[in-house]
C-alpha cells in the first residue's frame, strides 16, 4: 500500500476576489493556479495546518470556516500531471473556507515551500478562465453565488 499525502487548503475571498497561488507560464509549462495550503503535519489538525500553511505561503492570517468539501487524487488512475509532470503520489486534500484576520496585519510569507508561484487576488470573474487545479472552478462560482457548498467528497479524476 502506497502512502497517502493529507493536505488542506484554503478558499479565501474576500471583497469579490478570490486568493490563489498563482504560476505563470515558463517554457515547459502551461501557467496555473492552486489554492494556498499544503501538507498536514504530524500532531496537526487540518484546521491548524490550513492556518500554518497560509500564513507560511501567503503572509495572512486567517480563520478556519467550514470544510468546503474534500479531494482524492490518486495518480495511477487518473494519468494527470501538472507542469508536464505525472505525480506519483496519492494524496488527499480538505478545502476549509477561510477568512481574512483583518486584526493582524499581513507579513512576509515565511515559507519558500512554493518556489515559482506568486500569490496574487483574482476577480471571481476570471475563474472560469484561469487554469486553476484543482478543476472547481464551476462549483466555487456556484458556491459564491449561493453561499451554500455541500460537502463533497470528490475525485479529480472524475472532472478531467
């Protein structure tokens, strides 16, 4: 049996924008988008590492919502790759809806974890025309629409 990554991930927006790490286009790779988080540690909650994670990649402080919903991925099956390369691990990650702490003032991100990538405020507009991975765009649109997401546990591969 493989081992599986556990991430968590922010869904931050605020003021009709939406924060995602940004990667622009290079010479071997198409430009992409991901939501700020990453890798939960051992003795770690998720919601603590969603905090840890975005305050290390962003330099914000935030607050823990709800669980927006869940992502499996496992490679093997899928045969997807980002920047042109297939990952080899399975991982799954847990979206938390997130809230600016406007009581703290924002600081230099801490974490050199995401080389490359820019974090950056989009339009909620734009979503259906960036390359944002995981591919939620139409949900995330709906779900700022309505305010309600039902947690869903879901599998990108299904939405390829």
């Amino acid at each position: 049996m493989s081992h599986i990554r556990l991430s968590a991930r922010a869904i931050i927006i605020h003021d009709g924008k939406i924060l995602l790490n940004h990667r622009p286009d290079s010479c071997t790779c198409p430009g992409y988008c991901n939501f700020p988080g990453g890798g939960i540690e051992q003795d770690e909650t998720a919601k603590q590492a969603v905090v840890r994670e975005v305050l290390e990649e962003t330099g914000y402080h935030v607050t823990v919502g709800e669980m927006v919903f869940a992502l499996e991925y496992e490679p093997k099956s899928c045969g997807y790759s980002i920047n042109g390369q297939a990952h080899t691990q399975a991982h799954n990650s847990y979206f938390f809806r997130c809230y600016l702490d406007e009581t703290k003032p924002r600081q230099e991100p801490t974490e050199k974890d995401n080389p490359g990538a820019n974090v950056a405020w989009f339009d909620l507009s734009e979503l259906d025309v960036l390359n944002l991975v995981p591919r939620i765009a139409e949900p995330l649109l709906e779900y700022t629409k309505t305010g309600t997401f039902s947690p869903l546990f879901w599998s990108e591969c299904e939405h390829l």
